[in-house]
C-alpha cells in the first residue's frame, strides 16, 4: 500500500470533497467547503517528494521532472477513486486530490429538476454545464451520462482530464478516453470521435476555440454534445462561445447558438441548512424561440429577464433558485446571500450581520 493512501483514506472517511498536501503544512481536508488540518505535522520537502513519486509511473515522474503540472486518476488500495492535480510552488511539490464517489448519483439524488432530463431526449444540439470549478459539474454530467445510459440505445463517447466516474455499459455502449492518455487534446479527440459512430459526445471542457468549433460541427451534424465552461451564467456562457471565436466567425458562432443550443445549466454549490454539505444551486436555460431571437440579434444581455418569466418552462434565474431553497430552508442563507446577484433582496435572511454593508452613521 503506498503511504499516500492512508491520508486519502482519512479524508475520505470523513466526507470530504478534496485532500491538500502542502510543504510546511500538514495535510488539509475540504469539508463541507471549508479547509481544515488533519492532525499530523508539518510536511517536509522531501517527505512529501517521496509521497507523490510513489504514485506515478516512470513516465509521469519523468513529465513531472521535467516541471509540468500532472493531471490524473489515481485508484488506492481499497479502490477509491481520485483526481489528482500536482503542481510545483516555491517551497516544493503539492497534490490536490479530488474524492470521486464510488457510485454515480442518478439525477433526482442530486436533486436537478426535471428539465434537466427534458434537454436529454434531444437526438442533437448543445447542452453545457457551466461554474466554476469545484462546483459538481463533472458529478452532474456523470448523472446525465448515466440517465442515457440506461434509458437510451446510444454509442457515447466521453472525453475526459482526467477520467473521473467510471461508466459501465448498460444499455447503451460508452466509450471513455482520457486526454494524454488516450488522445492527444480535446480537440483531437474529438476529430477522432466523430469517425467513430456516435450518438452523443461528453466534452469535458470547451477550452479552445479549435474545441469549440469542432463541438459545434458535432452538434450540427446530428449529435447530442454535452461540455462544460468555467462561467457563472447563462449569459457569461453564450458570450464566452462567441467572444472566443476568431472575428469573423463571430455571427456565425451566434446563429449555431440559436439553432443549435438546447440549454445551459449553471451551478454552484452552496453549505445546506444545516451546515453538513453542500447543494448544487442551478441557474437554468432552455433555448426557447425568444432567447433563440436575442441570440441572434447579439441582445444576450436581455436574457436574465427571459429565465426569470420563463418558471413554466423550467427556466430560473440563479438569485431565484436560490431563493427558493432558502424558503424550503435546504440551504444556509448567509451562505445564499453570498452567492447571490442581487443581494438586497436575501439582506432579510442574514442571520450573521458582519455580512451586511456597513452605514457610516458618522455626522460631518
């Protein structure tokens, strides 16, 4: 057993989402947001040097050596699964290890809407999961991958930095390929895909043009893509795809997005009521005829107004979900009032009064 595992194993006893190992501190735990120290001492260079390299392979030690950040999936002995980011910072080497659940959570587990599983009966078109990171978006499409696989006869095809959820074939067939492992780039892999039969491709990030414009191709071509951007709205979203796009290609990356785009889902995480996890907060976007006209004609910045008259439909603003969750009391509202837009209207369920905007009182 490498001697890592028995931290790993700590934290995720514990019910952790993340382990940090760090020269000069002892290891850290996420939990429930917040980091917190596991009682051990400080970390010293060399041990936790030895620590990481007894993980990696030959090959990884050499690509580390050689001053590159590794991103990959580690198994430990009783088979926890973890994603693993190491890095280098001045005082020495440093892991993050992100705990993978051993089973994948259905959708209605993670409590995401209806509409969610609406936007899966699309035979093609754009789905995006969009937040920022370290807010569920891979566990979310891990459950959407996993919908499909059970209820539809598909070829899937998921590209993945590193792989994360394992998915066994059930009804459909999935395929899963690691990005340096398996493909080159996102955007070779998805080249490859698209000789290869599928049904739907999972996109783990659309980080490049070169990505986004093959995603769309796929999408209009008759596929059901699934990505995933670091943006914190539908908004930010629909104008990240475009504003990454070469000028030119700017109206036509607008038009894909109102014929092709089935929705955006954004999400954060936010601390429950009773302060022992977190829920995952969901701003939501169908691509109606309405949005799909302010696509076109670059008016992205009226569509707030749009999810919020659009409840019928299963659309909602973040501010409005949650305010929903504070009044079913599922989350804390001093955590709600931080992560909301508008915050005047979550002021009356503060409960810690430091969070308010002070009023200088002060007579000149």
């Amino acid at each position: 057993m490498a001697r890592l595992d028995a931290f790993l194993k700590l934290g995720r006893e514990q019910g952790c989402s993340d382990i940090h190992l760090s020269v000069g501190t002892p290891p850290m735990i996420r939990l429930h947001g917040e980091l917190q120290p596991i009682k051990y001492r400080e970390m010293s260079r060399d041990e936790l040097h030895d620590l990481i390299y007894e993980i990696l392979t030959p090959e990884q030690q050499a690509e580390f050596d050689q001053g590159q950040d590794l991103d990959l999936s580690y198994v430990d002995e009783d088979g926890g699964r973890y994603r693993v980011n190491l890095f280098r910072k001045m005082t020495g080497v440093a892991g993050v290890f992100r705990v993978i659940p051993p089973k994948i959570p259905t959708m209605k587990e993670l409590g995401l809407p209806p509409v969610v599983e609406k936007m899966l009966h699309a035979n093609q078109g754009l789905i995006l999961v969009t937040g920022a990171t370290g807010t569920g978006k891979t566990t979310t499409l891990a459950a959407m991958i996993d919908w499909l696989n059970r209820n539809r006869r598909y070829n899937i095809i998921t590209l993945e930095d590193p792989i994360e959820f394992m998915h066994e074939s059930k009804e459909s067939l999935v395929v899963q390929r690691s990005v340096g492992v398996h493909v080159k780039s996102f955007s070779e892999g998805l080249h490859d895909a698209l000789r290869e039969d599928p049904d739907v491709i999972l996109v783990g990030e659309l980080r490049d043009p070169e990505t986004i414009g093959l995603a769309m191709t796929a999408a209009e071509t008759g596929h059901l893509v699934l990505g995933t951007l670091h943006t914190t709205s539908a908004v930010k979203t629909l104008d990240r795809i475009i504003d990454a796009m070469p000028t030119e290609q700017k109206p036509l990356a607008a038009t894909f997005l109102a014929q092709h785009l089935q929705g955006v889902i954004s999400q954060k995480l936010v601390r429950t009521a009773d302060g022992r996890g977190r829920k995952a907060i969901l701003e939501i976007m169908i691509n109606t005829p309405g949005i799909a006209n302010l696509i076109l004609n670059r008016k992205i910045f009226q569509i707030p107004a749009n999810l919020q008259t659009g409840r019928e439909l299963g659309m909602q603003l973040m501010d409005q979900a949650l305010l929903e969750a504070i009044q079913n009391k599922e989350i804390d509202p001093d955590d709600a009032y931080v992560h909301a837009t508008d915050k005047k209207q979550f002021q009356r369920f503060v409960t810690n009064p430091e969070l308010l905007p002070q009023v200088n009182l002060a007579v000149s």
